[in-house]
C-alpha cells in the first residue's frame, strides 16, 4: 500500500486543500491529513474542530477518488509522523516562487533527517493558487465573504465561530 502524508494547519481547510487532496489521491492508496498543532500561533479552531472539518470536507474527495483518508493531529516533527503513519512521501502544495524556496528548505532538512521519506511538490492549480488560510482566517474576521475559498461546511463553521 502507498502511504502519502500531507502535512498543515488547516486552520481553516480551504479549496486549496482540497485541490491538493484530490491531486496526491492519484498517487496514493491512503492518505494521511497531519494536522500541525503549534500551540504557540494560536490557531483560530481548535485542534478538535481542525479534524472534524477535515474529515467532514476531505473524506467524500477520498471516498470519490477510491482512497483511505485519516486525519491526524501532530506536535512534533514532520518526518516523525510520516515514519509512524508508515507513508514514504510528504505531499506539500505550491502557490509560488515563495512558498518554493520555504518548502525546499524544508524538503531539504527532511531528507537529511529521513531520507527514505520523498517530498512530493504539488503546484496549486491556477483557480486556487491565490488561496491562503491566513488571508481566509482574515477576511473572515473582517466581515468578508470567503465561501469562493473554502467548502461550503468551513464557511459555516467560520460563520459560526464569529458569531460568538
């Protein structure tokens, strides 16, 4: 079985995600959501709330495309968590030059670390290349409409969580 891990905040899941889900489901038989819980940046959802909306968005992309999907919170190294979830490629998503230099860095240190683990770059499709969830998180706290970039249930729940 081919195990892929794709590690992130996913705070909140956006249609980025989801991009990159659908595209590292045609390379994988399970795929493993790691969802990074850095206490200290404080994310906007809960630990908890970050899996339920990643099962609730992610699971029917899996289930469509013929895939396991799990989801797993992490607090510690990316590469520790790819050995214990058994995968052998680390997915990450690209919107740009930017994010290519950050995350060949990090692709770099994680081969040193485990080189039997791949980083696999999956470039951002051009309708979701400009989706951030930091920009989500803000323009949502601002009163704007993100539903053009997040699943229909994660506007919801940022509706929700504001509203409080």
């Amino acid at each position: 079985m081919r195990i892929g891990l794709y590690p992130g905040s996913f705070d909140p899941v956006t249609l980025g995600h989801v991009d990159i889900v659908r595209r590292a489901a045609q390379l994988v038989d399970r795929l493993v959501i790691a969802i990074g819980a850095h206490h200290s940046k404080g994310p906007f959802f809960t630990d908890e709330e970050r899996i339920a909306l990643a099962r609730a968005a992610l699971e029917p992309v899996a289930s469509e495309l013929g895939i396991e999907l799990d989801v797993v919170v992490y607090d510690g190294l990316t590469v520790e968590t790819a050995k214990t979830a058994g995968a052998t490629v680390v997915f990450r998503g690209l919107r740009d030059a930017g994010d290519f230099d950050y995350e060949m860095q990090m692709a770099g240190m994680n081969a040193a670390l485990a080189p039997e683990i791949e980083t696999v770059f999956l470039a951002a499709s051009p309708g979701t290349r400009h989706i951030a969830a930091s920009l989500v998180r803000q323009i949502a706290a601002m009163g704007g409409d993100v539903s053009p970039f997040v699943p229909e249930l994660v506007n919801e729940a940022l509706a929700r969580k504001l509203a409080r």
